[in-house]
C-alpha cells in the first residue's frame, strides 16, 4: 500500500524522499526537522531540504509558534486543489503571453498518445475546434466522459453521428446504438473511443478499463489519412443503420430515404474539406457548380421569403 501511495505522489512531482517526509507527516503531524529524519532513515540535512522543497509545494506548512520548528502536512485534497487552481492562473498567463505567437494550425503527421489524459484532452479540443461534421465510434464509458463537449457542439450546430455500443440519449446528434449492451463490450478488454472531425482530423484509441492507461492510441491530421478514415467509418455508420432498420422490418422505401437523409448531411460538405491543391479537374469544378448552385438558392430565399408574406 505505502508503495502504490508513494508512486501516485511521484506522478505529481514529488521526489522519492519528499513521498516519504510527506506520509511520516500525516502519520505524526507536528514532528519536528529531526524526528522525521528518524522516521524517514535518512540524513537530517537531506531530510530538511525535502521539507522545504515540500513547504515551497504547499503540501506542507511550518509553526515557529512555540520557539520550535514543527511540521504538518495538509491533506492531499487541499494540496491539490490549491495546485489546481495555481496552474489555471498560470495557464490563463502563458496563454495572454502566447497569444500572439499562434502559429498556422498544423497539417500532417501520425501522432501517438501515450496517457488517457492526452487522448481524453485531444479528443475534448477537437470537438471544440469542430466545424462541420463529428463522427463518434466509442464504447460507454469514454462517450460519458466527453458527453458536455458532444452536447456543446451540437448546439452550436455541428452535425453528429455517434456509434454507441449500448442504450443513449444525445440530443441533437443522429445515433445508432443497440437496445441492450453489445456483444463487443465483453469481446474486448479495454474501451475503445475513436472520433472523426471535419473530414481532416482524428484520434483512434484503445484505452484499457477503469482508466488504467492506453494500449494504443494516434492522433493525426494529414488530410488524406483523414478523408479515408472519415469514408470509411461513415459506410459502416450506414451499414449499421441499415441492419438496424431491415430488423425492425422497415421497407426498402424508408431504408432508402433514411440513407439519402444521411448521405446528404454527412457526405455532401466532405469535399469542401479536401485542400484544394489536392483536388483534381472534376473535383473542381463539381465544387465551382455547387457553389454556383448553392448561390442562386440564397439569393432566392428573400424573394421567396416577400411572395409569400404578400400573398398571406
């Protein structure tokens, strides 16, 4: 137990003899410089560099009240909230001095993810950073866990189309999810949270459960890698609604008209995201027609808008 305690303290900063001055602490608080030496086993000199280095932390606080120099460490949630909220100001900061150093966002690349907190983190700023389209492939426990950015960005309008592997409810978004528990949650043993945003960015990840790190996880935004994966996972979001809907014993007209729906809000706009040196003749100009198109109905919606106000 004193082990494991001792490496999460060190997942937080703390040296190996920090750990040990900071549980001898909350098991004798009010110990002088000296007597934690004993408790510790380590040189007093080492020992009161490590309780400054903890006093600087916050994690622990000094009374001179009684001409003696005693210790006490505070608890592990005020230590760290106190570090939270420092790091937030300290965030708030280099990012007003960064400000104007914004670099062009960055195209290409294969980039592994090596901590759940990187992929949990990636994947929140890509929702953020979202523009047109969302697609989600993840099992129960990381949808929950970017649940608040799905919800936000469909209310700012993005269209979102999520695969889920048991019963939900996401207003907003279009979904296919069993009604009861897949099969796939108990074929694998780890989750799996893979998301496709604008056609030109994604993350795939297989994180292992309870949080317990990853087994794999990329994150890329080379274009092409992207527009393949994004094609790909659509076709299988349409197949999957397909069965879905022969199931439940739906005609070949509704099947029909629920793809074309669908093809029509996640499939028309995927062009519009390829870079444009990358686009061929047809490509270009099937693009220059749609805009064309695409013109000459907003110019006609004012119009339309006035005849049938004057004929009300």
């Amino acid at each position: 137990m004193k082990e494991r305690v001792q490496s999460l303290l060190a997942e937080i900063g703390f040296s190996g003899l920090e750990a040990l001055v900071y549980l001898s602490l909350r098991q004798e608080p009010g110990a002088t410089g000296y007597r934690v030496s004993q408790m510790v086993g380590k040189p007093v000199a080492n020992t009161y560099k490590a309780l400054d280095s903890l006093r600087v932390k916050g994690a622990v606080v000094v009374d001179e009240s009684s001409g003696t120099r005693t210790y006490a460490a505070l608890s592990i949630h005020e230590y760290l909230d106190g570090l939270k909220r420092n790091l937030e100001t300290k965030q708030d900061e280099i990012e007003r001095e960064l400000k104007d150093m914004v670099a062009t966002p960055m195209h290409g690349g294969i980039f592994q993810l090596t901590s759940v907190e990187q992929v949990y983190e990636r994947c929140r700023n890509i929702l953020k950073e979202a523009k047109s389209v969302v697609l989600v492939d993840t099992f129960p426990y990381p949808l929950e866990k970017i649940r608040p950015e799905l919800l936000n960005a469909a209310k700012r309008g993005i269209k979102i189309f999520i695969k889920a592997y048991a019963p939900v409810n996401f207003p907003g978004c279009d979904i296919v999810a069993p009604e009861k528990e897949s099969v796939m949650l108990k074929a694998w043993n780890g989750d799996w949270l893979n998301i496709f945003i604008d056609c030109g960015e994604f993350v795939q990840s297989y994180l292992k459960k309870n949080n317990a790190g990853v087994h794999e996880a990329v994150w890329s935004r080379n274009p092409y890698l992207a527009f393949l994966a994004y094609g790909g996972f659509l076709n299988e979001l349409f197949l999957t609604r397909v069965g879905q809907m022969m199931r439940a014993g739906k005609d070949i007209k509704e099947v029909t008209q629920e793809l074309k729906r669908l093809d029509k809000k996640y499939s028309e706009d995927t062009f519009d995201l390829i870079p444009d040196s990358w686009k061929g003749i047809w490509l270009k100009e099937y693009m220059k027609k749609k805009r064309t198109i695409a013109s000459a109905h907003a110019k006609s919606q004012p119009a339309a808008v006035a005849k049938k106000e004057s004929n009300d």
